[in-house]
C-alpha cells in the first residue's frame, strides 16, 4: 500500500519539478545576451530585448497596486471590523464568488465596459481597471482572514486605553501587517501573470514607444509570450523563452517572500 | 519605492506630446508592416507606431470603432462591412501595396507535388479524410489539414476562391497565425495547410495547384488561381472626406508607396504592388 | 471633532466594501445585456452544434464547444482529485518532515508558474513529444488535459492535506485503537475532511472549466466533437479568447460571444454556489 503512495507521490514530485527546470533553465542563457532587459525588440522579435514588455508590465503593476490597496484595504477593514454579522458573510461570499469567475469573463465585462461603454478603448487604463477587478475581490478574501485573525484581547486593551474606532484599526492593520503583506504579494503576482483579461482590454503585439499616457496601449510580458508563440516562428521562439524563464523566476521570488514572511509570522 | 519612481516617470511622460499611429489586421501583411514601422520610426522619431497583426477582420473592424488609423488587409471588404461604412457615414480608402498568392503547402516529406482546386475543396470541406483518397500512391494517414481563423483576410479568400462558400468541415484545425501554419506542416508529415507565399521557407514544401507554381511571374500574369492583392484601408471622413495632406497618416502613406517602401515589400517575400527603383 | 473623523472613516470603508458588491452585480448585469441580442435572434439554435460566426448564413451553435469543454473538464478533474488525494495522504501518513516540505515547496512554486507559461511549454515540449508518439497532430485533448492537471495538481493537494491535517487526533488514534489498520484509517480520516476536500474539487473543476490560455494555446483548433485522446478540440473559453480580438463590437457575432461568456458566469457562479452549500451541509453532517 504504502509504496503504491510512495510511488505516485515521488513520480508527481519528479513531473513537477522538471516542468519548473524545463521552463526555467533554457530561457536564462537568454539573459546574458546584451541588451536582452534594455532594448526593444526588432526585425519581427529575432533580435534586440523585452524591455518594451517589461515596462508595460511594471507600469501595469503599479496602477494596479494604486487602485488595489485602498479598495481591497479599506473594504477588508470594513468587513473585518465595521460590519454587521450578516453583512459581512454578505460581502464574504460575494468576495469568494466572485473570486471563482474565470479571468476571462473579467475580461468580457472590462471590453464591454471600459472600453466600450466608458469609451476608454484598448488602453493602459482599461486593463488595469479590469485586472483591479479581478484583484480586489483576492485580496479582501484573504486580508479579511489575518485582520479577524488578531486576537480579541488585543482590541479590548487597546480601547481600554481610550482609543477610538480609527486608532484601534490601525493597531489591527499594525499587528497583522505580515499576513496583509503577504496578501499584497500574492495579489500583485496574480496580477502580474494574468493574460486573458489584458489581450482584451489593453495589449498590443508591437509598440514602437512605451506607452505615453493612460489612454496608450501597452506590451506586457505575458501577452508577448502568446503573441510571440502563435504568431512568430521558431527565429523569434527565444525571446518568448527568456520572457517565460523571467515571469516563472519572479513569481518564485514572490513565493519565497511569501514563505519567509509566513515563517516569521508563526514566530 | 521602485514603483512609485515608475509613476513619476509616467506622469512625466504623459506631459510628453507624441502623435500615436495604430496599425492593426492582417497576419499576411505583417511582416511588411513590421518592416515599414521600423523605417518609419526612423524617418520620423516623434511618432509612436503600434502594431497588431490578428487577421485582416479585426483591422477591418478596428477601423469601423474608430479604434486604429490603418488597417491592413489581404482581402477587399465585405459587402456587409461597405453597407456598415456607408451607414456610418465613412469612407474606407483602399490602397493596393503589394501582391500576394496563397501557397498550398505541405511537409517535404510528403510525395506530392500538384492538387487541384477541387481536392482542396474536398479535403476542407471533410469529403477527403485521407492521403490515400487524394493519390492512391500516398499512405492511408489521415489528413491533418490547417486553417486561418476567421479573423483571417486569407482565410476569408480561401472560403472564396477553394470552399466557394462552403462550411469549413469541423477537423479542421484552425490557427491563429500563418507561422503557426508553417509550424505545424514542418513538424507534421501528413499536414497540409495554405498561407501568404511570403511565409514559405525551405521547411515545407509549396504545392502546384493546377499545375501553376507560386512564383511571381505567375503571381503578377494572373495565371497562379489563388492571387490576390494586399490592402491598406484608412477612414477618409476622419478627414472631412478630403486627402490628408499634413498628419502622421498622410506621412505614413506616401512612404508605404514611394520606392523605399516597395522595397520592403519585397524584402517581406511578397511582390510589390509600384516599382521599388528610383 | 473626533467623531466626525470616526464617521468619516466608516463611510469610507462603507464604500469600498460597496464597490465590490457592485462590481458583482455589474458584471452579472453588463454580461446579460449584450448577449439579449443573441439570445433574441438566435434563440435556442444557440445550442445547436456548428459554429460557423463569419459566413454569409452564420450558425452560432456553441454545443460541441460546451460539450468539449464539459468533457475535457471532467476527464481533467478526475485525474486531478485521484492524483491529488493520493499525494495528500501520503504526505500526512507517511511522509517524513524532510519530504513534505520538499513536496510543498515545490508544488507551491509550480502554482506560480503563469498560464500562458504552462501553455509555452505545452507547445514548445509537449507537442513534440505527442507528434512522435502518433498523434495526427500536437495540439490537441492529451495536451491540453496534461497541461491543466499540471496547473490545478498543486492545489489539490495542498487544500487536501490541510484538511487531512485538520481531522483531530482522536479521530484517527480512536480509529487505531479498535484495530483498524492503515488503509481503514485514511477511509476514517478522508470521510472527516471531505468539506474541505469537496471544497477542493469544485474549486479545481471550476477552475479547469474557466481556464483560457493553457487551452487556447494547446487544445488544439478544430470543432470536433472528441473521440480520442489526440483529437483537437475548441473549449468555449478559447472560443472566446480567440474570437473577442477580431469582432465587431456589437454585431451579432459579438452579441454570441458575449452569450458564451454569460454561460461561463453562470455555470461557474452555480459551482460555487452548490460547493458552499455543500460544504455547510457536510460540515453540520459532521458536527453531528
């Protein structure tokens, strides 16, 4: 019995890990190649750098994170300490649900919405507005969590000591600053992966410039990854290796912060 | 830290004036748009250039949004889209900029060298199913036949010219790129699929049809079936239906016409539409 | 003074909290209304079998495409929840600490990996290996079933352990001490973490039903009904993943999209909501 588990249980750990190395180890000789991380890509992707689609990403990122943290912070807080009983599993189930929507619904309602509707087009703007959608309901459903998770006595003495609402929150916001932390490394790093809802709502294949104004489309990693793979041939293929070796090595940055962060928290 | 830097980058850039240009359609045209941004950047640095190449549809359905500046397209419109152009008080400018034949091709493995117009029809339609129903000689392995998506301008051209109308057969593969194409007939020996002859390389093998090869001279007389001309669309009433004379699209036209730009044309594999010497 | 701040301060997070309801019911609402053209035009030949969007006479028929996604979804899933309980057993009977911090650390990275990465790999390595193996083409069923078990694996698993974990010790050294051996034991415990566990298998099933670029990328292209493992098929998503770029916005085509997308919502808003109901009514079961 226990060999047949044994067994399973190694072959997957083996399958898993030569996915991580096939993906990463090819694409890092990549790296070195001058101007890989500065240059914008030139002759159909078969020379020059990702920079264009690093940018995209990053500037992507930060608006993101600009519109997330008050949103999702101040909802969280709000659920977590503000609401009713009833309100807030309301709110809770609402966050989880929609947490369960497939990106590229999020996608669907950013097209007919911001693009559409609002009148915003493919747009910086408009993909990050969409992925905040899809950000903000992540991140109140695990934020939630470690704010409840600070123990009542904390709270009790704190007001005790002749602290109002806002002072006592953000003692709470204080002592569970790792656990939110972490929430907001996740998030980004979703944030930072996702390519149905921005191929929709934002991206292009080729720009010649970095995007000047919100209202500019933009490259990202992911969608040059999908662009390059479906549209270009085997010349360019290395340039999508090297973007692939690079998002995998990010998120495994974001999850090893993540550990430690956890470690510390559990002292 | 970082990204707040990066957000002061961006509010300073947006105080940056630039003139946008936003290309989008066909996949067949763009390698030669690739090449023509690239020049153009050059020529006129102050201009932003973005590319897109999903399929002639989505240019042509950019342009009628209002969401792109020029829309390339290896295929003329469709008579829903000009009653849609004229609804909307718009006028499409076509301009021939290169011509191109649509190549059969398959893996160089495969012995054939010629098919006919109606076995295509048959294989895409799911009459044929396999090799050895085209030519008894060839192996009895089923046919693994590609196609354009629909956004595609060739593929629109090959539901005309070889389907003649027809629905497409359901095993058919449909794909979103002619490289993706190309890909998968190098790596599959019982792959067929059709693309822009700028795409062929020496990994496959581009097939007579009706005992006519691709080749330019037959491009140009007329005499290879599956012709036709590339486009590049731009909305004239954005101009108050008068030729643009001093913006960036007016700037961009003269240069895909004049002799530098044919050049490219050619450089891209296809066959330029005006001469390419000065 | 004080108490204007406090007030100040509520309705602000009121609002933020609001927004996100109202973002729910917006997609809901938004969804709908540009699929009611559609659903007026088409009617049920919706769910008829061939989609043909860009011919003279368009059919709109999403049923093989449903059909596809509902069995490679299936087929996807029960390899997944097999897999997963077994490594989610092993590591919390039999596994040493050594080990299961390996396993974790590494299924925690794969988890990362981006979607449009695991579909590269699925072209770039998997697609070959699938030719030489007799495949008539690449992309297609296999590939795209073995690319998204690679995706939802980790968390099966780590959701399942963390509910074996959970079972309390006296559950399963009660279970010893009347004689019952390794075997009957898991039976004892996975019955007592079967909230989180079914918890766990919705949420892969909804997650592999939903998942776009992995099977845009290596399913494959044609609108076959699936017959064998190395057919190519078209998932819905990756109907609408592929179609969105080139539709005119509005048309009926778009219209018929949009139709797809407010099934997707449906049918993943129904998952969700049958798991908690589940899950609650387990959990009560359990309690007692």
């Amino acid at each position: 019995m226990k060999w047949f588990f044994r067994l399973t249980s190694y072959a997957v750990l083996i399958l898993m890990f030569s996915v991580i190395v096939l993906i990463i180890l090819p694409g890092v000789r990549y790296f070195f190649r001058p101007g890989f991380f500065t240059d914008f890509p030139r002759a159909s992707m078969t020379e020059g750098g990702v920079f264009p689609s690093i940018f995209g990403s990053l500037i992507l990122i930060s608006l993101v994170f600009v519109i997330v943290i008050p949103v999702g912070l101040l909802g969280s807080i709000f659920i977590a300490e503000f609401s009713s009983k009833r309100l807030s599993v309301v709110l809770q189930s609402l966050a989880g649900t929609m947490n369960s929507i497939p990106s590229i619904v999020y996608g669907l309602f950013g097209l007919s919405f911001f693009c559409v509707n609002l009148g915003l087009r493919t747009s910086l703007i408009s993909a990050s507005l969409t992925l905040s959608t899809m950000a903000i309901p992540f991140f109140i459903n695990s934020a939630v969590e470690f704010l409840r998770s600070v123990p009542k006595e904390l709270r009790e003495g704190v007001i005790a000591l002749g602290a109002n609402r806002f002072e006592t929150t953000l003692m709470v916001i204080r002592s569970s600053k790792n656990g939110l932390l972490t929430t907001l490394m996740l998030t980004l790093g979703r944030a930072f992966s996702e390519t149905a809802p921005i191929l929709i709502t934002g991206a292009v294949f080729y720009a010649t410039k970095l995007p000047s104004k919100l209202t500019d489309p933009i490259m990202t990693l992911p969608t040059s990854i999908y662009a390059i793979i479906m549209n270009l041939g085997e010349t360019a293929r290395w340039m999508a290796q090297g973007m692939a070796s690079m998002m995998t090595l990010v998120m495994i940055v974001i999850y090893s912060i993540v550990q430690i962060l956890r470690r510390r928290t559990n002292g | 830290m970082r990204k707040s830097l990066l957000l002061l980058i961006l509010v300073i850039a947006t105080l940056i004036n630039a003139e946008t240009l936003v290309i989008k359609g066909s996949n067949t045209v763009y390698p030669i748009a690739q090449l023509w941004v690239e020049q153009f950047q050059k020529m006129y640095p102050n201009v932003t250039a973005t590319l897109e190449g999903a399929g002639s549809s989505t240019g042509i359905s950019a342009l009628l949004n209002g969401t792109c500046d020029i829309a390339n397209s290896s295929r003329f419109l469709k008579a829903g889209e000009v009653e849609q152009m004229h609804k909307n008080s718009r006028y499409f400018v076509p301009l021939v900029i290169a011509y191109d034949g649509i190549a059969v091709i398959v893996n160089p493995n495969l012995g054939i060298d010629s098919i006919s117009i109606e076995t295509l029809n048959k294989i895409y339609t799911g009459q044929i199913t396999e090799w050895s129903q085209v030519d008894p000689k060839l192996p009895k392995k089923t046919i693994a036949a590609y196609s354009r998506n629909t956004a595609s301008g060739t593929f629109e051209v090959w539901l005309e010219k070889v389907l003649k109308g027809e629905k497409l057969s359901p095993r058919i593969q449909m794909l979103e790129s002619s490289q993706a194409e190309i890909e998968s007939v190098a790596k599959n020996q019982y792959a067929i699929a059709y693309t822009g002859m700028g795409y062929v390389t020496s990994q496959v093998k581009a097939l007579k049809v009706e005992g006519i090869d691709p080749t330019i001279e037959n491009v140009l007389s007329g005499k290879y079936p599956l012709s036709r001309p590339l486009f590049v669309f731009f909305d004239l009433s954005r101009f108050n239906n008068m030729w643009p004379e001093n913006n960036v699209i007016a700037d961009y036209i003269r240069f895909i016409l004049s002799p530098e730009g044919q050049k490219l044309v050619e450089k891209a594999g296809y066959i330029p539409a005006y001469g390419t010497s000065k | 003074m004080k108490k204007i701040g406090e007030t100040l301060f509520k309705s602000i997070v009121f609002t933020a909290a609001i927004l996100v309801a109202a973002a729910l019911f917006g997609i809901i609402f938004f969804l709908f209304s540009e699929s009611l053209r559609a659903m007026k035009e088409i009617g049920w030949d919706l769910f008829s079998t061939e989609w043909f969007p860009v011919w003279e006479k368009p059919d709109f028929g999403i049923r093989t495409m449903l059909l596809n996604s509902i069995i490679l979804t299936l087929w996807t899933s029960f390899v997944v929840f097999s897999i997963g309980i077994i490594v989610a057993l092993y590591l919390h009977s039999y596994a040493n600490k050594r080990e299961k911090e390996l396993m974790l650390r590494v299924l925690e990275y794969v988890s990362g990996i981006p979607s449009v990465v695991l579909g590269f790999f699925g072209i770039v390595i998997v697609a070959p290996i699938l030719l030489k193996a007799g495949a008539w083409t690449g992309q297609n069923f296999f590939n795209a079933s073995f690319m998204l078990s690679v995706l939802t694996l980790p968390f099966m698993i780590s959701l399942s352990y963390q509910s074996l974990e959970k079972v309390p010790k006296e559950i399963s050294e009660a279970a010893v001490s009347i004689g019952a051996r390794d075997f009957a034991v898991m039976i004892v415990e996975l019955r007592y973490a079967m909230p989180g566990i079914v918890n766990a298998m919705m949420s892969v099933f909804n997650r592999i039903f939903g998942e776009t670029m992995i099977v845009l990328m290596v399913a494959g292209g044609s609108n076959l009904l699936v017959r064998s493992f190395f057919d190519p098929i078209r998932p819905l998503t990756a109907t609408l993943g592929s179609e969105l770029g080139e539709v005119e916005v509005k048309s009926l085509h778009y219209s018929a999209l949009f139709f797809i997308g407010f099934l997707l919502l449906a049918i993943s808003l129904a998952i969700t909501l049958l798991t908690n109901y589940i899950v609650r009514w387990r959990e009560r079961w359990i309690r007692g």
